[in-house]
C-alpha cells in the first residue's frame, strides 16, 4: 500500500500522556467472599489518590488512581496493566451509598472525564449520595493504552462504489489490524469487554464496596449488560442509555445504523430545505438529498487532499454520520456539507475549518476500538461476504449502506480468547433509547430490555439523539433517572417521555 495513501486516510493522531502505575498496598477485606482463586491482592489493593494533572478533571474537584488488574485473568501472577480512574466525591459523606462508575462508549471512548458532564445531569440529592467514578477502560486513554502502528483515527469507513475502492479498504483494515496485534499480541487480544467487566469489578472491591452502581452509554450498555450478566451478585442500581442489543453486537449494530441513519439524513434534509437561503442544497427533502448523493460522487472523482485530511467518497458518509445523531448539530452539519461541496468542486476551502468541526463528533482512537470490538467477538474472514452485503442494501442506503456493511480489522484479526457473553438475567436496570436514534438502532434497546427481564425501558418519542440522558431534553427522562438512582424506584411499567418544548431545533 502506497505510503502517501496511508497519509491520506490518517486525519489525526491522538497523544495521550502515560499514567503512572500507582502501588497496590493492603485494604480492608472484600465486603464478600466470593474472590476469584488467585486475584486476592488484586481485590484487596488500596487506591492511592493523586491530582489528575487535567484542567478538566483538576477544576472539577476529581482525583485520580490506577487500579492494577492482570492482563489475563487465568494467569493473575503474570502481566498486569494499570486501569486510570477518576473519583469526584460524595457532596454529603453522611448520605453516601456508595460508587457509580460510567463509560462513555466507543467502544474506544475514554472515560476518566465523563463523570465531570454527567454530574450536572444528576440532582443534587444523586450527588451527594455517589462517589461519582470515571474511568479509561484497559488498552484505552491512560490506561496502558494499545497503539496501533497504523495512526488511522478510526477504524471504520464507507466502501465507496466500485470494486477498487473495496478493495482499498480491503487492505488498509488488513493493515490495521496487523499494525495493532503485531507490537504485542498477547495484550491485544486481551482488550476485551468481558476482561473490562472484570476490572470493574476489582475497582468495586478496590472501594469496599458490595455493589456497583453505573451509568453507561452506547457501547457503555453492553459493557454494563456483560457486568450483570458476569457478576450479578454485584449489580446494584445500572442505567444503560442508548442500548445495544447483545445478540447482534457489533457487526449486527453497525448494519443497523444503515437504515437509520439514511431516516436521520432525510429528517435533517427536511430541516436543511427550509434553510436553501443560508446554503443552497434545494428547497426540498428529496432535492437536498439528491445533493447529498451528487456530493458524494463528485468526491470519488475528485477527492480532495490537504494537511492531512482526506475527502473522498470513504471519509464523507462519516463525517454526515457523526453529525447526525442529534439535532443540535444540524448547523454544524450543514457547514461541513457547504465546505465539503464546495472542495469537490474545486473551490478553495479551509481544511483546519473542517477539520475542527468534525473532530469532536468523529472517533479519534481506531486502536482501542479495534482492539475490543475484534477481540470480542470474531468476524467473517472472506472479504466477499461484506462486499455482498454492500450490494444487498446499496439501492435502499445510498448514502451509509456502504458504511455500515463494510469489512473492518476484524476480519483480519486473531481469533478471540473467550466467547462473547450471552446476555440473559433478572438484573434490574433502567434502559433508556430514543425511537429515532442514529447511532444505536431503537430495536436493539427493545431487545436488551427483552434479555434483561427485570429492566423497565424509557422511551424517548419522536426524536433523532443518540444518549437522552441530557441537560434540558427531557424533564420525564431526568426524573425517571434520578429517582431511580437517588431511591432504587424503577417505573412501575415502561415509560413513554416527550422532548421538552424548544430543546431541539424545529425551525
């Protein structure tokens, strides 16, 4: 593969500062005994806090440890790896119940900041009953963070339209997943979320505590859904926002995000159509979209190269994607198309422009991602089954059925070292989904609310957002949220909530 290629592709490249191995020293017996042979020391290690050395983190009044957990927990007495928390304190140690951990999502998010966005989320009377917890999962962020030697910001892109542009991509997933397993395979194929469910639950342990409370989004609800199914014996109260259906992940939730997000576009065009004025994509839904189509052909023919950005008909339907799953950022998506219209056709354009408005809402670390998603769960091998696939849904999801169907690392990655988790149990949980979500489709949040058979589900009408749990959305949301959190109070039944008026953007 061409070198100068590679640079194309590459649209940025994170660098994450170590964390520093913290020692393990003696703590109070596990609140339970029910330890894993062998892991004792690792149940019984004493945090020891230190400044985060984050603006962020620091200003919110966070601290910061590692939790030292094995590499591979059949063999606890060799490699281990230090996994970064942050901890934001109880606000009343006399109402304290205990910890709640998070994940953002990804999988590949860090996590060590997320606590400090969530806390405004939860009522006072939430917060100063939780030591609120964040975390980098192993292999991501500071925690022993696995580095691919392949710096593509994410691991997933549109195949394009013809049997050279698959081909490409062919290569490059075959080159990523070579360039991330090669430096270490034992510590690459052991950055799974059943071993991060585990971490979970020595930092439980590593608190005192008996029970784990958590929030998590996205990719955070399997990961959470695993933990119950792995240690409910430990699952206290858990919010899962944004589900995943665990049957079908990960190959079934990107082939879900098809159709989704080809609805997401035509709501978005809807709204870009009363705005031709501003941007001149047409005055209709169905113009703005035949815009959209001709922009994205113009840019496999005139793909676009500067400071090391790539526009081209594999990066464009990520760049919509992204964007796409909230309403909110509807302008800024409207910006990127302008710009992106306006470099296939040969105008000048600001590429650090571009490259800042879609920095945030893109996936900037392909390594851990590919690390847990492969190493979860293995995928066909045969790049023809993808390609077919493709093909299959091509006249029905122009834009992103060539995203969502197409061959990644995984393909070409080493077989798991355990089979994925099935999720079946009676833990209690609060599933929340948007009917129109992008991101993760609203019948896989239906499914993971069929497998656990405890759980009750909120429902967010009407409304195209990935995660609900938001500062001014939805009131109906929130208060089912934090009573849940604050009293243990499920909803007597599943929970149909509205947006709150003048949230999102209807104009």
């Amino acid at each position: 593969m061409p070198i100068t290629w590679i640079r194309w592709l590459v649209l940025g490249v994170i660098s994450v500062a170590a964390f520093a191995t913290l020692p393990m020293g003696p703590a109070s017996a596990d609140p339970v005994d029910d330890i894993p042979g062998g892991l004792e020391s690792f149940y019984h290690q004493q945090l020891d806090w230190q400044p985060c050395n984050d603006a962020v983190l620091d200003g919110a009044g966070a601290q910061c440890a590692g939790v030292v957990v094995p590499l591979d927990y059949n063999r606890p007495d060799s490699r281990t790896l230090t996994v970064a928390i942050s901890r934001i304190p109880a606000t009343d140690p006399a109402q304290r119940r205990g910890i709640m951990l998070s994940n953002p999502g990804g999988p590949g998010g860090p996590g060590l900041s997320m606590m400090v966005d969530l806390q405004d989320r939860l009522t006072p009377d939430v917060r100063a009953r939780y030591d609120l917890i964040g975390m980098d999962p192993r292999g991501i962020g500071r925690s022993d963070r696995v580095n691919c030697a392949l710096p593509l910001p994410t691991m997933m892109f549109s195949a394009g339209f013809d049997t050279f542009g698959y081909a490409r991509d062919t290569t490059l997933a075959a080159a990523l997943a070579a360039s991330c397993v090669a430096p270490d395979p034992e510590k690459a194929r052991h950055i799974t979320t059943r071993n991060t469910a585990r971490d979970m639950d020595v930092i439980r342990s590593a608190f005192g505590e008996r029970k784990l409370n958590y929030y998590g989004g996205s990719y955070g609800t399997y990961l959470g859904a695993v933990y119950t199914q792995m240690f409910p014996q430990h699952s206290d109260r858990i919010v899962l926002d944004g589900a995943i259906d665990p049957d079908r992940y990960w190959i079934g939730t990107y082939q879900d995000m098809g159709a989704v997000n080809e609805a997401g576009l035509d709501d978005w065009a809807i709204w870009a159509a009363r705005h031709d004025a501003d941007y001149h994509f047409g005055s209709s839904g169905p113009q703005v979209r035949a815009f959209v189509e001709d922009m994205i052909r113009r840019a496999a023919t005139h793909p676009v190269i500067g400071n090391g950005y790539l526009i081209d008909e594999h990066t464009v339907p990520v760049m919509l994607m992204a964007m796409l799953s909230n309403p909110q950022k509807n302008t800024n998506l409207a910006e990127v198309v302008r710009i992106v219209a306006d470099a296939v056709s040969g105008l000048s354009v600001d590429m650090n422009q571009l490259k800042t408005k879609i920095s945030g809402p893109v996936s900037l670390d392909a390594s851990g991602m590919a690390a847990v998603m492969c190493g979860d769960k293995a995928a066909p091998r045969d790049p023809a089954w993808y390609r077919r696939n493709i093909e299959d849904v091509r006249a029905t999801q122009p834009v992103f059925g060539a995203f969502a169907n197409n061959i990644t690392a995984c393909a070409f990655w080493p077989d798991p070292i355990e089979p994925p988790t099935a999720v079946h149990n009676s833990t209690p949980a609060l599933i929340l989904h948007a009917t129109r979500d992008t991101r993760t489709a609203y019948q896989q949040g239906l499914a993971l609310h069929q497998d656990l058979t405890a759980s009750r589900m909120v429902t967010l009408a009407d409304t195209r957002v990935h995660g609900i749990l938001r500062a001014d959305l939805s009131q109906c949301v929130s208060d089912a949220v934090n009573t849940y959190f604050r009293d243990g109070t499920l909803p007597d039944a599943d929970l149909t909530c509205q947006p709150d008026p003048n949230d999102l953007p209807n104009d």
